[in-house]
C-alpha cells in the first residue's frame, strides 16, 4: 500500500502518524511547497516579538525525525502540479530543481492550507 500525503504541518503530519498506526508496512510519501513540515504557529508573534529568539525552537520536527519515527519519506519544496485520481497519479515539481516527476499512489490524502475569501459584497 502506497499512502501519498500533500501537505504537512498540523493536518498532513497528523494523517501520517494515523496512517503509519493503521499500516505498519505501508509505504508513506509526503510532499509540501514549504521548507518547514511542522512549526508552532501560535509561537510565531513571539518570534517577530523577540521573545523567542531562535527560530528552531519553532521548528520542532523535520524530515528526518519523520523518517526516523515513522519511517516516512517526507519532500519539502515539492509542489503537486495535476492530480490523476483514475490514475491514480500525482504530477509533482520539484521546485529546488524544477524537475517535474509523476507518483503513484494506492490512497491519497490532501491537507493543504486554505485562505480566506471575502465575498463580492458592496461595501465589504
């Protein structure tokens, strides 16, 4: 069984501790555009505040804890370009390296961030 899981922080890192309890065999991919797969981001007004002075007290886990842990393989700075869901494929772009690859999967998880919408409403 091949789990893929875009997104990381809170949700995605969430779904592959749960993923790895329910299969121990499984093989667990997580991409994410971002450097960091998990930070405190209720910590963050105490770093620009400089109450927190070092940036790694933030960033708690990386990829290699991921691996280490739940043996996980976990790509930063990957985007996912097109979903295949018949095929079961995603498009992803490496965007280090501009490389853009396909990868299978059995089950995927999306956890993505989301962003408000202000509605067109006059006067808003």
């Amino acid at each position: 069984m091949k789990i893929v899981i875009i997104g990381a922080v809170a949700g995605g890192t969430s779904a592959t501790a749960k993923a790895r309890r329910n299969d121990e065999e499984a093989e667990i991919i997580i991409f994410d555009k971002d450097k960091d797969i998990s930070y405190s981001g209720c910590g963050l007004p105490y770093y620009i505040g400089n109450k927190v002075k070092d940036r790694s007290e933030l960033v708690p886990r990386d990829t290699a804890f991921f691996k280490k842990k739940y043996n996980v393989d976990v790509f930063i700075e990957h985007e996912i370009l097109g979903i295949d869901v018949e095929g079961k494929t995603l498009t992803v772009k490496n965007l280090k390296t501009e490389e853009v690859f396909n990868q299978g999967f059995d089950k995927l998880v999306i956890s993505t961030d989301a962003r408000s919408v202000i509605p067109n409403i006059v006067g808003i």
